[in-house]
C-alpha cells in the first residue's frame, strides 16, 4: 500500500458476455509481454487492471510500452492508499505544495460504505488542499490540474491527474492468425497495424526478387517488421524468392498484364503459404483507385485466384495522406519512406491495365508453367523470426 501505481484500462472488452475470460487473459499475457523487461506486479480491481512494485524512474518508460498494447483504452499514473479520511486528507496536502494555478476536485465514490457523498468529498479535500497552498485557485470548468480521487471497493483509494489514451482495439491474438503481405512501401504496414489492432496475430510475407531488387530492400522489411512487433508481439516473416515468377511473366505474358498476373501470383502463393501457418486471413495495404492495380475491376482479377480464405484490406477507404499520417503515428513513415525497389516496381509495364478482365488474364497466364514456380517458390522461402 502507499505506492505509486498505474492504473489501465480497458474498454470493448466488457462486450464480450462469456468469453471475457479468454479476453481478459490475453490481455493480461500481452502486457506481460510488452513489460518483459521491466520488474512489476499486477493486479485486478474491478474492471481494470492495475501495475505496481516497479521502480518508478522507469515511469514513463512503462506507460510507452502500456500505449502500445491493443485492448488497453487509456492509463494513469496514481497513488495508491488504504481508504481512510485522515490518510487521504493527509495525501493531498502534501501533493498540493506542489500544483500552482487552477485545480478541481472529482471524487469517484464506487464504494458505498465510504461515508462522504462524492460531491461533499470533493468540497472537503478542495478546502484541504487551499488551505495548504493559498496561492491556488478552484476552477471547476477549466482547471489546469484535475485532481480525481477513487473510492473502490478493494479498501483502496487512488489518487489521479493523469489520464493518458492508449491504441483501444482488441487483444492480439483473439481473433486468431492473419498473414500480412508486407511490401517495404508506406501502405501495408499501416494496413497490419489496423488488423493487428483489431485483434489478429500477424504473419508476414513479403516477395523478394534478389538481385533486381537489393539486400537493403530486404532490410528493410525486416525493420519495419520490428517496428510492428512493438504493437503486435512477435511477427514470423516469411521471405519468398519471386526472381523466377517475375522473369517467367516478363518472358512470357502481354505487357499490359504483368502487374495484374503477378499480383495473381503473390497471392496464390500468399494463401498457400497462409493455409501452411494456420492464418484464417490475407491482409493487404491496398487503397481504392490508388493506382491501376487497385481499382474495383482489378482487385476483382486478382481476388479472383484466392478461394479459401477473406483477403481484407483495411486502408481500401483511405486517402494516401490520411494513410501517412497514421504511418507516422505508429512510427513506420520514416522507414517506409526510405528508397527502395519493390518486386512490383522493377518490371514495371509504362502502360498496365486499369480494368483487366479474368479471361485475358488466365490466357496471359496459361502461357507458362508457373504451377511449378510456385511450388518451388514455396519449397525456398526463408523464415525470419
Ligand atoms: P505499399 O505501400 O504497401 O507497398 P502500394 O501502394 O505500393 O502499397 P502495391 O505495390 O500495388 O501498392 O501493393 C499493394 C499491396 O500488395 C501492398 O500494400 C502489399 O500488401 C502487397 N505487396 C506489394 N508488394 C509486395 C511485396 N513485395 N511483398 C509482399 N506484399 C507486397
Ligand atoms: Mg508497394
């Protein structure tokens, strides 16, 4: 007791009737996860979950990792004391010789066998505390510090200013697996971030076409894999070697068509290799109309070759700002940014196809064997845990 504590909170989870447990618990797993390196305790109290038993210069270290856990909605550095008038009285005035301007009182009052109504309380620690610095002024709309005092029924009090937003969404890992193609540009890591959010584990695949695309492009990748990681814990990256596809349609296939029949490509292979890490989904950055391989008729051409499995794409609704801002939000924008070669960019047609059909792009197709090239693909593919 009498400790400095942090308060965190959570929010959607109430919906979740039966299965809150299984919620909860990953929850609990994740924080633990993202406070690997950190020495702590945690405990419940009614619908939050509360951390203490660290050393506080770490503070803020603590609450950067906190932010980045999906399914916590906001954290607060607190005080916690055993619920007792004097006790609290006596807390508040040691805290008041350190406020200046404005301040307001709000008492929480959960448990009800705490004598004092909520409003009366406030009343009576807004005069303790004016009593102990005159230089302070109550301003109950627009105070500079909001001081909230807790009352829950554990026998403790918290003592609060702070309330710190955190990412909200879901729990990694409750909606089950989804295989991310992750490209080094700005989009799909955005794209894993926003799934990852709303509660799937992350796979990644991205498709490599050394020596036309470099070592560095590949680096990259890993990096921003990394920078993934510190949202949505391990990520498993699945590397596959592309050169032989790309060489084969460009050999072989309509200019026009390329692009179309090497994203038909990268997917077949993306859901074999998603059905192999047991991932019930595919996950792309795609963005509608961004550019001629993202419209309506060719989504429709490449969608077309994935028969098991929903391929979502979270940013198909974005505008390519709104998708940078969020980019540099996460902290992928940097790195993304970054020059690289993209597989997609090295054999790049001047003019591809902006409404591709399935016919044409089947013929295209039929004129190699790239039943054979997958499946060598996939025998090859590097795995970077
Ligand atoms: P991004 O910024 O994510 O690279 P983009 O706007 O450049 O997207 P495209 O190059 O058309 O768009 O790619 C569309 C999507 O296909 C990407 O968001 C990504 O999910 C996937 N993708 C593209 N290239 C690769 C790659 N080399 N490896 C894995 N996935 C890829
Ligand atoms: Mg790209």
């Amino acid at each position: 007791m009498n400790e400095n504590v942090i308060i965190l909170r959570y929010g959607e989870l109430y919906l979740k009737g039966n299965n809150r447990s299984y919620f909860e618990n990953l929850l609990i797993k994740n924080i633990k996860r993202a406070l690997n390196s950190f020495v702590f305790s945690i405990k419940k109290i009614s619908g939050r979950y509360v951390i203490y038993g660290f050393d506080t210069m770490l503070f803020n270290a603590i609450i950067g990792k906190l932010k980045k856990v999906f399914g916590l909605v906001s954290v607060s550095p607190a005080f916690e004391i055993k619920t007792n008038i004097e006790e609290i009285k006596n807390r508040c005035k040691t805290y008041a010789k350190c406020l200046e301007g404005t301040f307001r009182v709000t008492t929480k009052r959960a448990d009800k066998k705490f004598p004092i109504k909520s409003d009366e309380f406030s009343a009576i620690i807004g005069e303790v505390i004016l009593n102990e610095n005159e230089n302070l002024k109550v301003d109950l709309y627009n105070a500079k510090t909001n001081i909230t005092i807790e009352i829950r029924e554990n026998g403790c009090t918290y003592i609060l200013t702070k309330n710190i937003q955190c990412c909200g969404g879901m729990p990694v890992g409750s909606a089950g697996n989804g295989l991310l193609m992750l490209s080094g540009g700005i989009d799909s890591p955005v794209a894993g971030y926003m799934m990852a959010k709303r509660g799937l584990k992350l796979y990644a695949i991205h498709f490599h076409s050394f020596p036309y695309t470099s070592v560095q492009a590949k680096d990259k990748v890993v990096k921003l894999k990394s920078i993934l990681e510190e949202y949505a814990g391990d990520i498993k990256l699945i590397v596959v070697p592309f050169t032989k596809i790309q060489e084969a349609i460009h050999i072989n296939c309509y200019e026009e068509y390329m692009i179309t029949i090497m994203r038909r490509m990268m997917l077949r292979i993306s859901e074999k290799i998603a059905q192999k890490f047991h991932c019930t989904t595919i996950i792309t950055g795609e963005s509608l109309g961004q550019v001629a391989s993202q419209t309506v008729e060719s989504i429709t051409v490449t969608n077309n070759v994935v028969d098991q499995l929903p391929v979502l794409r979270p940013l198909i609704g974005f505008d390519k700002v709104e998708i940078m801002k969020i980019a540099d939000e996460i902290g992928t924008y940097e790195t993304s940014i970054l020059p690289y070669e993209d597989c997609c960019t090295v054999f790049l047609p001047k003019n591809p196809v902006i409404k591709p059909n399935v016919k044409k792009a089947v013929t295209e197709e039929e004129k190699f064997n790239y039943e054979y090239l997958i499946e060598e693909a996939i025998n090859n593919i590097d795995i970077i845990e």
